[in-house]
C-alpha cells in the first residue's frame, strides 16, 4: 500500500484514485467538518495518512513529511521541542500499541475499541487533545484538536468552584440518579456531598433531618415545573455536617415534561458559622449593654440618694443660716454633687438611646412654657458669669402643640447650658418662632451666643459620642462628651433636626426645629364653649402660691438621712413635719392624721422603699373611701429616668422630684400641685 499524501489529492470522481484513498479523502472532509485533524496509521505504527494541519496544532516543521514513517519518530520530534504533557511523551506510543494489543484479544466482528482523550502541551502552550478509535480492518484512526479555550473555560470554572466551594448536579427525572458522577469524581466534591456514588437515593446525600423538608419543596416544585432553592445539611464521606445552599433548575422538553434538573449547590458552612457567631456576638453585646444600662440605673440610684444628703443639707445650710462666709462654700459643695449626678444621668441617658429604649411622650403641650422654664432655669447662672441671657418668643407662637416637652426642654437645656459654659461675659439669645415652608409650619428654637465659637474640624466630632470640641474642653469646663450627642439622637427621635453654625471666636449658633403637630383636643375644646370664655379665664389665672407655714407634711422615706433633709429644708417654713419609713407607715400615719381630725396637707413620697413601695402606696391612697384619698402626692425618686416619672403621673401622683432636691425644686413642687388644686376648684 503506497502512503498518499493529501496535497497530492485530487477530485473523488478520478477513477485513479483507489479506494484507500477515497477513504481518506472522505476521513479527511469529515475531520474538517469536525474540527478535528486526521491521522492514520497501521498495526507496526507506520503512519499512512496524516492531515496537514496536524503539523500546525503539534507545532511541527510542514517541510517534513511523516508519510510512510514511525509513529514514534513525529513523537521524537515532539520531545526534542520540551514538555508535551504528563510523563514522557513515548508514552502515547505505548498506549496506542495497546490498543492494538487489545483488539487482538477481540475476534468478535465488532471489535471497536475508544481510548479517552489524552492531552499535550505544544511550546507556546496551547492544549491538544489526541482520540484514538480502532477500525474493522486494522487501521488506528486518531484525531488531533485544540482544546485549549475549552481547557481554559473548564479549568477556570473550575478553580472557581473549588475556591467558592461550590458545583453543580444533574439529576435525571426518569432514572431518578445523577448524570455526572464523573464530574462529581473529577472534581473530588464528595468533601461537600458525601459518597462519590452517586447512583445511590438522593436521600443519601440529604441529612435525615432535613430530607423531608427538601423533598416536600422539590416535589411542589416539580409538580409546578419550577425552580426551588433551599439551604440544607449534608453528610459528607468524613462523617462531617456540611451546610449547602442549592438552586435547581428545570429542564423541560418540547412535551412540557420535566426531563432533569440542574441543582448549583454552594456550601456555606463558614458562612453561617459567623452569622451564627455574629448573631452569638449580638446577643451577648445586648446582654452586656443591658447590664451595663441596669448597673448605671443602679449606680445613680445609689448616687442619689447620699447625694442628696449632701445637696439637701448644703441648700438648707445656704437659705437657713446667716453666716456669708460659708456661703461661696455651700454652693461649690452643691455644684460639685451635681457635677456628678450629671456625669452619671448622661451616660444612662446615651445608654438608654443606644439600646433604643428611650419611648417618647408626646402631648398638648406649651412651648412657650418649655422655653421660658429653661431660660428661668439658666437665668442666675448666667447673671453670676455676667452673662447677658434675652428669651424673645414670637408672640404667633401657637399656645400648645403636641410634643414631648420634657425631651423637647431636655434638649433646649444642654444647648444653653453649653451657651452659658462657654459664653463667658458675653450675650445669649434664645429665640422661639415658627417657619413656614411648603404649607407646614415648623417650631424653630435658636439660641446664640457670642462665645469661643467652633473651627471646622471641631464641628466635625460635635455631635460625636464622648468627644468634645477640643481635647481640652474636659480639663477646662468638665463634662462627659454626651449632651450633644444625647441631643441629636433625641431631637431627631422627636421627628426634628438640629443644626449649627459656628466660626471660631465669634460664638455659635443652635437651631433646633421640629414639626407643629396641632392640638386638636384644644381647637375641639374652644369650639364647644362660648367663645371659650372659661379656657380664657383659666389661662388668664394666675397660679394660687401656697402659704407654707400652714403646711402639715408627711415624708416617706425608709432612709433617716433623707428625713433629716427634709426636716432641714422644711422645717422652719412648714407647720409640721410627719416622718414614715415605707408604705404601710405612711397609710397608718393618713389614718391617725384622720381620725385625730389632724390631716396632712401634701405627702413627699419616696420610690423605693421596702416593705411596701411609693406606687404601691400612691395605689392604696388613691383607691381609698378615705377623706385622705385625693391628697396631693408628690413623688422623691432617686431614679430621674423619663419613664419612671411618668410612670409617677401616670398612678396618680400630682408631681415628681428627683434626688438630691434642692428647697427651690421643692417650694415649685408645692406651688404647682397647690395651683392645679385651685383651678380644678375653679373649673368646678
């Protein structure tokens, strides 16, 4: 048989051509429409038919011709030129003299043997891939083609899958087994799914806890013809529980019937051990800031009540004693204590927001009233540092809105005590008005001051959480680096917004807006009065000042200390003191003031006390048949949280102080509860 070679080829029609030609010519077109170049050779290995473009792909020189030659000279060539691939190249020789040997040991007609693919490397590094495939009458066809995009495409995805752990599956519908076990195999990812046989029951590769879960959800999906996603546990071959997040898609033929499903799985074991972890993390920083938020709650309740004490007796001393010259020592004594209660009410304040349990409560209220109580509140301080503190309030301020003036005065208070604190010798300008912008009406609250003043980078970290202007601002003024921070956090709590203004040496200014909800209950109530005549004869009646000295007072408190401070507060302006040590002695003591026709005119109630508290008490005075029943009550607490004086209103006690208490603090109380007595008389 003379070797051809297809340069020298011509037309199929020729009648020269003999038949061994005519087949390579057609094995040669059918290579081209396969993309595949063609080689043949016989049983000694002597190559008799080889595509041109073979020596392209192996990168062989074209002026050679390998027509009638060994197999294992072209192999020689490919070795002088550098690594072709896995082990010596000789090796392919080898394999394909297998296959020679093999189908020797086969006499059956059909004898047909395929060897996998086997891949090489050329210099410049693409990869060709060899198939081998044995004819009836002796001859080894093999095929030549590159495969290096396809090598790349597959290897990245690969790398991919691996690196994100990740992989797909095939699941037949009919056969009810997964198709690419190979795949599985190739890709050593039975560390994720288990077993590498996958022809087993899919509930081999599902935890058993979690099987029936995901079976329910792939059987409404196929009953659907829809996809599914689960996130699910499974077994790997280490025994180890492995989490898997898996996305199935169907395939459906032209029929509608689903033939497969495609499930990309992903394990996300690591994943959720740090969500679980996180979520570990949460829950733990909660517990601690709720410990922390109870020890604060504890400390400035245990503060308070020797503070007090030392607030209690220093205010009487200063109203009661002559001496001037320990004047200026008593009040250094009172701001001292104060300083601390302060420090210690911000950082429950600051913790209370972060743990977001600060509950607003709005209502009808005068904003009028809370800016001017706030500047009253300022108004000596300011006057002793020769400050000059002007309150203007536009007079179309409406008279109540609904707001929670507490908060709303609670952040007006740190803006002028700020003013104050750094406004030395200057001028302070509170000014109250409304805005009107797109049809709403906002409340405006500025307050200037002609002081230090900011730079930028001060602005910056103002509103920060234990930070201040300056580093140096702690060791000058004092201060925890809290109430502006508290401020912002509660205005914009409230619905409102702060801003500011400030240029360093020129003073600062605050502004703190908030949305005008009307009182409606107020309009509702004008409109079905005449003319609200009685509204205006209310708001025109001035506050009744009660006459102390005919005062008969009950103080309730299980701390003597504290009955010795109001002793020493009161005593010489009342006309008598009554002491008890908790509930059950307070009711006694309403009892005997009774029946001695004796009564108490107003009762200073404390919290805490045991035996029986102040709000059980308050509940049993005021749900007494007892003449004593409606006795203005005014609550002594050591805990000034917002809540729990509410909480003191909301039982029905007519006021609330928190410890220490000063005479003045005191004194008001017993104005304010005397004159809400007086105009219910009235407004009977």
């Amino acid at each position: 048989m003379t070797p051809t070679n297809p340069d020298n080829w011509t037309d199929g029609q020729n009648p020269t051509v003999n038949l061994l030609e005519l087949q390579f010519e057609w094995l040669a077109r059918a290579g081209r429409l396969s993309g595949m170049s063609m080689m043949v050779i016989d049983t000694d290995l002597v190559i008799q038919y080889y595509d041109k473009n073979i020596l392209a792909l192996l990168e062989l020189d074209a002026a050679i011709n390998y027509s009638s030659r060994n197999l294992l000279e072209m192999v020689e060539q490919l070795a002088i030129r550098g690594d072709f691939g896995p082990g010596d190249p000789k090796l392919f020789v080898e394999l394909v003299r297998s296959q020679f040997a093999k189908s020797e040991t086969k006499k059956h007609s059909d004898a047909r043997q395929n060897m996998r693919g086997l891949d090489f490397l050329t210099p410049s590094g693409r990869r060709i891939q060899f198939r081998m495939d044995m004819t009836q009458d002796g001859f080894q066809v093999l095929g030549c083609r590159d495969i290096t995009k396809t090598f790349v495409e597959k290897h990245a995805l690969k790398v991919a899958m691996e690196s994100s752990h990740s992989g797909y599956l095939i699941y037949d519908m009919e056969t009810r087994q997964f198709r690419n076990q190979g795949y599985i195999e190739q890709n050593s990812l039975d560390h994720i799914l288990g077993s590498k046989e996958f022809t087993k029951s899919i509930r081999d590769h599902i935890h058993p806890e979690d099987f029936k879960k995901v079976k329910d959800l792939a059987d409404r999906a196929y009953a659907q013809k829809e996809s599914w996603t689960d996130t699910f546990r499974t077994v790997n071959s280490r025994g180890e529980t492995i989490w898997v997040k898996a996305q199935a898609t169907p395939q459906i033929a032209e029929s509608g019937t689903v033939t497969s499903y495609i499930i990309f799985y992903t394990e996300v074991t690591a994943q959720l051990r740090i969500q679980d972890d996180l979520r570990k993390a949460i829950e733990q920083s909660e517990k601690s800031l709720s410990a922390k938020n109870a020890f604060l709650g504890r400390l400035s309740h245990e503060i308070r009540t020797p503070m007090n004490a030392v607030v209690g007796i220093a205010d009487a001393l200063i109203h009661h004693n002559g001496n001037p010259g320990i004047q200026s020592k008593l009040e250094l004594i009172q701001i001292s204590a104060e300083k601390i209660i302060r420090i210690v009410d911000e950082s429950l304040e600051h913790t209370k927001l972060a743990e977001s349990k600060i509950q607003l409560d709005p209502h009808a209220s005068s904003p009028r009233s809370a800016v001017e109580s706030v500047c009253a509140l300022w108004e000596q301080k300011a006057v002793e540092n020769g400050i000059d503190l002007v309150c203007r309030i536009d007079e179309n301020i409406p008279k109540t809105i609904v707001f929670d003036s507490y908060r709303y005065e609670q952040c007006l208070n740190n803006l002028v005590s700020n003013a104050v604190k750094f406004s030395p010798a200057g001028k302070i300008q509170v000014v109250l008005t409304t805005i009107e912008k797109d049809g709403k009406r906002t409340l405006a609250t500025v307050v200037k001051d002609n002081g230090i003043g900011m730079n930028e980078a001060q602005l910056a970290n103002l509103f920060e959480a234990y930070t201040q202007a300056d580093s140096s601002i702690s060791g000058r003024f004092g201060g925890t680096g809290l109430g502006m921070n508290i401020t912002k956090q509660l205005i914009e709590l409230m619905g409102g917004k702060i801003t500011v203004k400030s240029e360093l040496g020129s003073g600062t200014v605050f502004a703190l807006t908030l949305p005008i909800q009307a009182d409606r209950r107020a309009s509702e109530r004008r409109r079905n009065t005449s003319g609200g005549l009685v509204e205006q004869m209310l708001d025109d009646a001035a506050p009744a000042t009660s006459e102390y000295s005919k005062l008969k007072v009950l103080v309730v408190d299980d701390n003597t200390t504290n009955h010795l401070v109001m002793t020493s507060l009161l005593g010489s302006l009342v006309r008598e003191i009554g002491v008890a040590e908790n509930g059950i002695e307070a009711i006694a003591a309403l009892d005997n003031a009774e029946k001695a026709k004796s009564q108490y005119d107003v009762v200073l109630m404390d919290i805490h006390m045991p035996v029986m508290d102040g709000i059980e008490a308050t509940l049993s005075i005021r749900g007494a048949d007892k003449s004593y029943t409606d006795i203005p009550i005014i609550a002594l607490t050591a805990d000034p949280q917002y809540q729990q004086r509410r909480l003191c209103k909301n039982i029905g006690m007519d006021d609330a102080l928190a410890k220490p208490i000063k005479l003045t603090e005191v004194l008001n109380a017993l104005d304010r509860v005397f004159a809400k007595v007086t105009t219910s008389e009235l407004a009977a």
